[in-house]
C-alpha cells in the first residue's frame, strides 16, 4: 500500500538524518490555532501527531493532559478534528498525518466510520495508545484495508517473544516508547540502553521504520539521532502552554522550537 | 451471555479478559501489558495454592476480624411492618470498611512478588485507608492518589492515611475526584511498573484486578452464608440483598456465594448514586442506561458524551462518585442476574437518620444509598421475606457532611 509515511522515512534517509514527528493536540489551544501552528512548523517536520485529547487519558503526563484539558474546554469534537486535518491536507497534501489517542473515542464514533473520516481527510496513520496487541488485530486489519497505517507501539517491558509477534503483525511505522515513562517524563535511562533496545528491534525486522518517542527534548534529541524517527511531543505542548501565560504567540514560538529541534538531528 | 454455574463469576471472562464478551478486556498502553501478566499468572497459581488460601484466612480472621457480625435490626423492621430487615455489619472490619479485605490480598501479592511499594487510588478514602493499614503490617511503602475535592470532604480518612505512614498525593486534574485518581495512579503505574505493584481500590481497571478486588471482597457473602444457615437452618427461601454500588467491590462481594441460588430465592438488589434530587449530574449509569465505553482499561457503561469523554458525576457519597461501573455489575445486569437502581443524595440522608434512629447502627453514605432501597421495598414485602443490607462502612468518615447537611445532632 502506498503511504506518505513511507516516502517521509525515505526521504529523512536520503538526507541521513531521523525524520522529525511532531505531537500536537487537536484544538489546542483553540480550533483555529491548532491548525496555524500544523501549517507553520509543517516545512520542517516530516511527519505530523494530532493528538486526539481525550479527559481519562491513562498515559500522559502533565503537559499533554493540559494541552487536552484545554482543548476539550474549548469544544473540540471529533468532527472538528477531521475538519483541521482536511484544511490541512489542503494546505499541504503530502505531508503525512497520524492521529493518536484513546480506543474510547474511536469506539464511540464507529471503528468503521471513524476510518472512513480518516479516508475522506486525509489522515495516513493511526496510534491507539490503550489498544494492544493482540488486541488491536482486528482493528489495524481495518486499517490496511484502507491504506492506513496502524502504528504498533512497543515498550522496554515488551518480552522478546511478543516484540517479535508484534513485529510480525505491524505495518511500515513502529513506535518505541523510550523508558517507562507517561508521556513527558524526564529521560531517566541513558540514550545508549534507549539505543540498545531500539537496535532489539531493528534486528527482529530492519525494514520497519521505527521512531522513538517519550521523554525526547531539546536536550535529549541529538544522542538518539541514529533511530529512523524521533517524536517530541510534551515539550511543543509546554511551550503552548508558556506562551499563553506569557501572552506570546504559541504559533511562532512552537515554531522556534520545532526548527531548533530540526537543526539539532540535521 | 449466560451465567456458569459452578464456575466463579471472577473466572467466566474469556482469554482476553471479558465478561460476556464484552465488559472488561485490557485497554491498557503496552507498557503494562508485562506487569498484568506478571500478575495474572502470580495470582492464578496461589488462588489455587492451600498455604497462600490459609495465609489469607489467618489474616482475615486475626487482623481483619472475621466474620464481622449479622444483626436484626428489630426496631426498624416493627416500625416498617414488612420483610425481616437484617445487616451485615462489614463496618466491623479493621479500618471500618469492606476495602480492607481488597488491600489486604494485594500487599500479600505484592510480598510474594518481591515489590516494596504499593500504590493505589481512593475516593471515599477506605481504600486508601486500607490499603495504607495493610501496607504498614506488611512492611510496604504506600503512596495513595485521591483527588483534591475528596481530601478535602473525607479528612478523618486522609489523617488515618498519613498517620500509617502512607504518601498522600492530590491529584488536581479534571473533576478532583475518584475518576482522576485512578487516571493518576495508572499513570503512576506505567511510569514505575518495574519496582511498584499497584492496586486498584475496587472491581474496576484492567481484568485482572476485577478479579482480584472480586475474589477479596467475596470474603463477606461466604461469612454470610455460614451466618444465615445458623439463623435460618438454611438459606432462606425469600432473601433480598441489597448493596450501594459504586466502583462494585462491596456488593459483589456480598453477593457472590449466593450467585448460583435461582433469583426468585436470593435477589440482588444494587444501589446507585443518583446524585442530588435537583441535579442531572449522577454516578449511577446502570440505573440510567449509560452506553458501554473504555474507562481505566475496561469496557464498562460509563457515563459519557457523544464523543466519548467522560462525564462528570456528582454524589454526597465520595465512594460511590464514580461515572464508571465494574464489568462484573454490566454483566450482572444484562444478564439479569441482579437488579440496579440509584438513591438521591436526600434520600440517603433521610435512610441515615432513620437507622441511626431506630438501631445503634451509623452506616456511611455509601450503605446508607442501600438502606434508602431496601426501607422503601420492605414495607410491601412480605414477614417471611428476609432483607439485608451490607452496612459495609462506618459514618465516622462522613461527619462533616452529615453534620452540615442534617445538623449536629445526628453526628
């Protein structure tokens, strides 16, 4: 199946570098800024998170259940959310877009007809943070009907044998979660056991793209910049965050980030 | 769906975890799916084990005080003219309340897998309690997650808490209240699985710890078994047992031994909290007909919206504020075997001051949700029919409310 998230790897490659995965929250801080802040820092990134901001979220730390709260409170719906992906897409067709959040929000809308948004949007890549394997089998199956990558995520606790199932089962993309950790942890174990487990991974299957995401910063991003993609999340939804109690413009400011990140993995 | 007879309810999910092939299930992130596995085959090799059965039944017998006492409540059943009222005064257990049973199995699981922290959430403050009580005579470092709006109404359960010398920790995200303290304690787990067990303070979270919270709590309908068979010579032909239900743990504990009695025999009768008369906001989705969704790793009927976010819930009662439900009660009630219904906040008050009236009884909001049920049926019940109630905490944690809500003299 054909899938700009597949070119997106190639291309981070041919420039020999990791490709940059943005997360930000749908809605955050309003409908209409969250989709700003995609366009601007889109001609940096390769591959880009919306997150699906869900009010029980069981894996997130601070920054991004803030980021969530806010959303919520300023009444994204679902419907919403497809609607800033396709505005997006319309601004940028190529650039791959994965959405990420909790089965409870697809289980409400449908699996069927949450896939069939995502078609009609645009989106490319799904990541279920509390559906796993073997879990989720049914529904990734859904997925790549629809040419839409359902991205397994793996863990340092994931035993060797089901790392090598869960391989087995997964499309191009796989996401590795660095340590144990809620999303925006401090990277509490080194970038070379990060490294050692990543490598766990490749050897099981060198074809996949694997991307490595928690606890990843300004600071941190360059020690991991051999992975095939690096996500950084909390540390965008921070800065949102500082820049409205700061009275600045999140937009520019999360750009500013995004572009120090990008310049630190070239 | 159909009950099992002769298999215990905690044992009728299927491989991945569900009831019906529906309620539970482990949505939970793939960190965790180690640790519960951990879990789940620790537990079902000593669930089997007689030394770790009669380990089990020492502590509940000498520590948690077992069995705690089946009393006729004489005044209140002359004054209603019905049905027999009983109650099984589980309040009698070390710490006042059911949740010690729960607490108790967990740390010694805890021990036997060699962690020295044990983490936990509490709403009404009991499973805090306890689990802080338990942790002490086990020799286990405790850090309980309760949210800020709770610490605030249930402080004589905090101050049992700290005193134990267990951590207390607020949790101020979204309504401050039990939803977000198990949020916060899973989150918790995720990040500390490798050194730390985690228990979840009711039957509710991943299958795994339904079962566990299920088999703990059971404790209390196998004393009552015992305990009706001496009173009756049997078990009654007519018996009625009603239970406030929250997360669920009390009342499926009460009801358990007596799952396979045809239910024109023994009736289970479970209690919402419907919340404050003048309030749409509830915690009781059964009794409202909420729809099936994801909360804390398990398929439940949950209070929501149309998106799928969880709605807020509101109750005087701290231990029954929960927009969720075990998947133990969703399967009990679509199958039929038991019967849902909710209390208002008023008529739990109003059950309060009439069984502090009547008996030298004090049940806590949560029970008292029951004894609103079961005083409004038992008028029209016949004298052979035998009611009881779990009066499964003690008010000693709600003298505030009560005193604000009902006056000084009811406290």
């Amino acid at each position: 199946m054909y899938n700009p998230i597949s070119y997106a790897f190639k291309k981070a490659k041919s420039e020999k570098r990791p490709a940059l995965l943005t997360y930000t929250v749908a809605g955050d801080s309003s409908k209409k800024q969250s989709l700003e802040i995609l366009k601007s820092i889109s001609k940096k990134v390769d591959i880009l998170e919306i997150g699906v901001p869900h009010n029980t979220p069981v894996a997130d730390g601070s920054q991004i259940q803030t980021s969530s709260y806010r959303a919520i409170k300023n009444g994204i719906k679902v419907n919403d959310i497809f609607k800033i992906v396709k505005n997006f897409k319309k601004f940028d067709i190529n650039k791959p877009v994965i959405l990420m959040g909790y089965y409870n929000m697809i289980f409400q809308y449908g699996e069927n007809e949450f896939l069939r948004q995502c078609k009609i949007s645009g989106v490319n890549g799904l990541i279920v943070v509390d559906l796993p394997w073997p879990e989720n089998k049914k529904f990734a199956n859904k997925c790549k009907k629809k040419s839409i990558f359902f991205i397994q995520l793996l863990s340092p606790t994931t035993t060797k044998n089901r790392l090598k199932q869960i391989i087995k089962d997964s499309h191009e993309m796989i996401y590795f979660i660095s340590m144990l950790s809620t999303t925006g942890g401090k990277l509490k174990v080194s970038s070379k056991e990060i490294l050692h487990n990543y490598d766990k991974i490749k050897k099981i299957n060198s074809k996949k793209n694997v991307v490595i995401g928690f606890g990843i910063t300004e600071k941190t991003i360059k020690s991991l910049k051999k992975a095939d993609g690096l996500v950084v999340g909390s540390a965008i939804c921070k800065e949102i965050t500082s820049s409205i109690k700061k009275r600045q413009n999140p937009v520019t400011n999360v750009y500013n980030v995004v572009n120090r990140l990008k310049n630190k993995i070239k | 769906m159909k009950l099992k007879k002769g298999i215990p309810v905690i044992d009728q999910c299927d491989k991945l975890g569900f009831w019906g092939g529906k309620f539970g299930g482990n949505f939970v992130p793939e960190t965790l799916k180690k640790p519960i596995e951990d879990l789940e085959i620790l537990f079902n090799k000593l669930k089997k084990d007689k030394k770790f059965i009669n380990e089990r039944d020492k502590y509940f017998k000498n520590w948690v005080g077992s069995p705690t006492r089946f009393i006729k409540l004489q005044n209140l059943t002359k004054h209603l003219g019905g049905a027999q009222i009983w109650s099984k005064v589980v309040s009698d257990a070390n710490g006042g309340a059911h949740k010690i049973y729960n607490a108790t199995v967990h740390c010694l699981l805890a021990k036997r897998s060699g962690k020295k922290i044990i983490c936990g959430d509490t709403g009404a403050g009991y499973a805090g309690k306890m689990l802080s009580m338990a942790a002490k005579k086990f020799g286990l470092k405790c850090k309980i997650f309760m949210g800020a709006k709770d610490i605030q109404r249930q402080q004589p359960n905090v101050k049992a808490m700290k005193k134990n010398g267990a951590e207390v920790i607020p949790v101020y995200s979204g309504s401050q209240t039990l939803v977000d303290a198990v949020s916060e304690c899973m989150r918790y787990w995720v990040a500390n699985c490798d050194k730390v067990a985690m228990c979840v303070g009711s039957t509710v979270g991943p299958a795994i710890f339904v079962r566990i919270c299920g088999w703990s709590t059971s404790q209390i309908s196998r004393e009552l078994k015992i305990q009706l068979v001496n009173e009756f010579g049997s078990v009654p032909k007519k018996l009625k047992l009603y239970n406030c239900v929250g997360g669920g743990s009390s009342s499926f504990g009460f009801w358990n031994e007596f799952m396979d009695y045809d239910k024109k025999q023994c009736e289970f009768i479970g209690v919402e909290a419907g919340g404050p008369a003048k309030s749409r906001k509830h915690a009781a989705p059964l009794t409202y007909g909420s729809k099936i969704g994801i909360l804390h790793g398990a398929a439940q009927y949950v209070n929501q919206n149309t998106d799928g976010q969880i709605e807020e819930t509101e109750s005087i009662s701290a231990g029954l504020d929960y927009p969720g439900i075990s998947p133990l009660h969703c399967f009990l009630k679509d199958i039929k075997r038991a019967r849902y219904t909710s209390a208002s906040d008023e008529e739990a008050l109003n059950a309060y001051k009439l069984v502090t009236k009547f008996e030298k009884l004090r049940p806590s909001l949560e029970p008292s949700h029951a004894f609103s049920v079961a005083i409004a049926e038992s008028k029209k019940l016949s004298k052979d029919t035998i009611v009881v109630v779990n009066s499964c905490g003690d008010a000693y944690k709600d003298r505030a409310i009560i005193e604000s809500r009902l006056g000084k003299k009811y406290v």
